[in-house]
C-alpha cells in the first residue's frame, strides 16, 4: 500500500493541516483542499507544484507562489529565491515525522488509523 502525506506547515515549522492521497496520484491534486480558509502570505513547494491552475489560486487567495518553474516551461514564471530556501522546514517536519516507525512503515491498515497517528506524532513532536 502506497500513501502520499501532504503537509501544510506554517513559518515556524510546525504542522497546520494534512491530506492522504493514493502514492500513485500526483501531487498537486490534494493542494486545493489544503489550502480551504487558509491565510498566509506565500506557498512555498518544489518544483512538483508547478501548475498554472495552482498558480492562479494562490493568487486568488492572495498568496505568492513561491515555486520554482519546472525546465520545461516555455514561459517560466519567477520565485523568490530567498523564500525558497525556507523549504527546508517541511522537509525537516517530514523526516520528523519518518522517526515514527509505524508512519514511516505505513503499517496501520486504515487511513484513519494512520491519520491518527500522524495526529499524535505531530502532537509529539510539538511538544519537543
């Protein structure tokens, strides 16, 4: 069984929210329902998040798109450099919470077993 794990994390990097998806879909298709009441100054992703679509909700909310253009892009759009380097907190939280043997095996059977658990790994680590 495959599981993808889309997190939001605020700029102290800390969980705000998540969404399970199947390994096998891509990854942009969990992002909208993310970003649902959400308020934040920028969305910061990797290269995998290039979308116009995403692009032009995010601007919608209000939000800079901090995503570098995929190579090949005829016309890519720019990203602040500095912003990005900030990236490295979700990656960071995501081998946090990879320290949790049973997240990191995904040896619950059901989605809402594993969400549990992601819950209180992320209440774990929060309280670090």
């Amino acid at each position: 069984m495959s599981t993808k794990l889309l997190a939001l994390v605020d700029a102290l990097g800390n969980m705000v929210r998540f969404v399970l998806l199947p390994g096998q879909r891509g990854e942009t298709l969990g992002v909208e329902e993310l970003l649902r009441d959400v308020r934040a100054g920028a969305f910061i992703a990797d290269k995998a998040y290039d979308a116009d679509w995403l692009r032009a909700l995010l601007k919608r909310h209000g939000m800079e798109a901090v995503i570098p253009a995929r190579s090949n892009r005829n016309h890519p759009a720019a990203h602040d450099e500095e912003k990005y380097r900030w990236r490295h907190l979700i990656e960071n939280y995501s081998q946090k919470l990879k320290e949790f043997k049973r997240i990191a095996m995904r040896s619950d059977k059901t989605d809402e077993s594993f969400k549990a658990m992601i819950c209180i790994a992320a209440t774990v680590i929060n309280l670090k």
